[in-house]
C-alpha cells in the first residue's frame, strides 16, 4: 500500500513539503483510537533474539529511525508504534533557526537518493524538551546535538553543553554531530585535536552528572582511512561510548542522475542507495582497525534487509533508518527485523 498509493502521492508534492504534510497527517491519523495498536499489530516484532544490549541500554530491537527525520521529537510515539527499536530525534542546536534557504531538500528518484542541505533547520531545545516531558512511549531515544550556524568553531563547546544539559534527563543516549555538511566549517571539528578537545570537555561534564549517559559521534563516510585512524584513537582516548557511520556524502559519484540536475540541485549531502556501499566500508574499517572495542551504529543506505545485515556483518551492533524508511516505508523495518531473526 505505502509504495503503491502512498509514495507516489507523496511524490508528487515537493520534498520538504511532503515531509510537513506526513507528519501533520501522522499528527492526526495516529490520534485516532486503536490505529497505534493497529500498526503494532502489522508492524512490530517482539522476539528475544532481536534484543540487544549497548551501552547499559536495551533495545527492543537493532532498527532505529535516524536522526534528522523527527529533528523536533515531534512524532516518537507515533514512530514507536511502526516497531522502531530506538528513535533518534535532532539534530538539536540552543537556538531555534531557520537553516539554508528553500528549496534545500531534493528527491534523486534514479538513484533512491536525497540531497539535502537542511542546515541543522530546527526550533531550539524548550519545544524539544516540552515533547519529550509529555511522551507515552518508553522507547529508547537519542539526542543528536549541533552548534548553531552563527557560533564560531572555538566556542563550539559552549553550543553542545547548553543542548547536553536542557536535553540530559530526557534523552537515554547523546549523539555529537559535527558531520554534516550543510552547516559552514562544522566537518573541520571532525580534525584530530579540535575533536578530542571537544568530547574530552563533554565526557568531563557527563562525569559531573550523578548516572552519565552514553555519547556517541557522528562521523562522514568521506573521511580518509588515517583520518578514520585519528577517530578510533579519539573513541578509545576520550572512551566515549562509540560511534554513528555514517553521516551524508557530498560525493557525487557513479549517479544516475542527469549532470545538469545536479547541477541545478546544487551543494548538500546525499543520503540513500548510493552511500550504502562507502557507510558499510567506513563501518568495517572501524570494526576491524579497533577490533570491535566500541560498539558502531551503521546508517546510510539502508534500502532492504540485505543492506541491513552487510552493516551488521561488517560490525555495526544497531542500525538506522532515513532515506530507506522515505522510500520503502515502514514496512521496511518489519522486514529488516525478520531477516535477522532468519539469519540467527
């Protein structure tokens, strides 16, 4: 039904508008009685075998919804009724802000791929924090956190600490992004000495607080393998608790997409089938350069059950969803769940 009626409705209106018009029609849909426990029904996998335990945390199960899909917890009920095993909502900055001028986000139907250069576009932590107050659900959630774009890299800190604190007793774990790329000079954070100084200062404040809580990093699939090199040392040397692969791409390489569509679309990351291949190399390469001393969340191009289970094989404990979940839909992680209880 979603690939047969729903996406190609939704396909018709623009990107971003789409994305506003399901979550408003998600809004009212899922506020209908019985129609949680009706998706539950089709949707959710309940089996001990799907249960894994990271971090001190426990999954229900490994299929997540990655973060920039609900930036402002605005539907974590409503998607842990579709049988998510976790929910990561941001990424989160101090300060409500508009993000990149419109248009900014761009289907690549050729290539099942999204460009987006959203610009971290969100409403600041108080809405963030009011939501998650009122959740019902008990799912696990994560706190993907940013600057805000007019703050300076070397006062970056700063930015992080003010969104770890107002969002610390509402989420269960942290994710520090400084991956993306549609925030200007945010990936030269991802630089050896500015990136340890910024986790070593975070997990300094989460030793503060009275029960610390997992942070993780957010890492681009277009780093260098010595670059990937520095980021193991960082994990180990600042011991947070592991690592999100991958981010979106700004390669553009082997597409299917017209030149001049491109062209016209412009700079952003991509997201979709054509990053699975590079977030599953960059997930192996960590395993392996590590020897699974962290526990790694594989995302990026996560189309179909095979793709999920390549990253769980190359060393990734959990997985996310984003591109795949606008495309195939929700039953997507119904059958994700399935082939992982098949392969044992």
């Amino acid at each position: 039904m979603y690939k047969s009626i729903i996406r190609p409705l939704l396909f018709l209106l623009p990107a971003e508008k789409a994305h506003h018009v399901t979550f408003r029609l998600a809004k009212f849909l899922f506020n209908i009685p019985g129609v949680k426990a009706f998706n539950r029904s089709l949707f959710e996998i309940k089996h001990p075998s799907l249960e894994r335990e990271l971090f001190g945390l426990k999954f229900s199960n490994p299929v997540g919804l990655a973060a920039g899909f609900d930036k402002d917890a605005k539907l974590i009920d409503e998607f842990e009724s579709l049988g998510f095993g976790f929910i990561e909502i941001g990424t989160l900055t101090p300060v409500a802000q508009e993000g990149n001028p419109k248009p900014r986000l761009f289907r690549l139907k050729p290539d099942h791929g999204i460009i987006n250069r959203m610009g971290f576009n969100n409403e600041g932590l108080e809405p963030a924090v009011k939501r998650l107050r009122n959740r019902k659900s008990n799912v696990i959630v994560g706190g993907n956190i940013g600057k805000n774009k007019v703050t300076l890299n070397y006062d970056a800190f700063s930015d992080y600490k003010k969104a770890f604190d107002a969002l610390f007793d509402h989420v269960d774990y942290f994710v520090v992004n400084v991956s993306s790329p549609n925030t200007p000079n945010l990936r030269e954070l991802q630089e050896k000495e500015p990136l340890k100084l910024l986790l070593e200062k975070l997990m300094q404040e989460n030793r503060n607080k009275e029960k610390p809580k997992p942070i993780l990093l957010k890492i681009a699939p277009d780093l260098t393998f010595l670059q990937l090199d520095d980021i193991v040392e960082i994990i180990m040397e600042t011991k947070i608790a592991g690592v999100i692969a991958t981010n979106t791409t700004i390669s553009r390489e082997g597409l299917e997409t017209s030149e001049s569509r491109l062209k016209a679309i412009g700079n952003g990351g991509l997201s979709g089938k054509p990053l699975a291949e590079r977030s599953t190399e960059v997930i192996r390469y960590l395993h392996q350069k590590s020897n699974g001393a962290f526990p790694i969340i594989g995302v990026g191009g996560i189309m179909s059950p095979k793709d999920a289970l390549d990253k769980l094989e190359a060393g990734a404990s959990l997985v996310q969803l984003y591109t795949g979940f606008i495309y195939e839909g929700p039953g997507l992680i119904k059958k994700i769940n399935n082939a992982i209880l098949k392969r044992g």
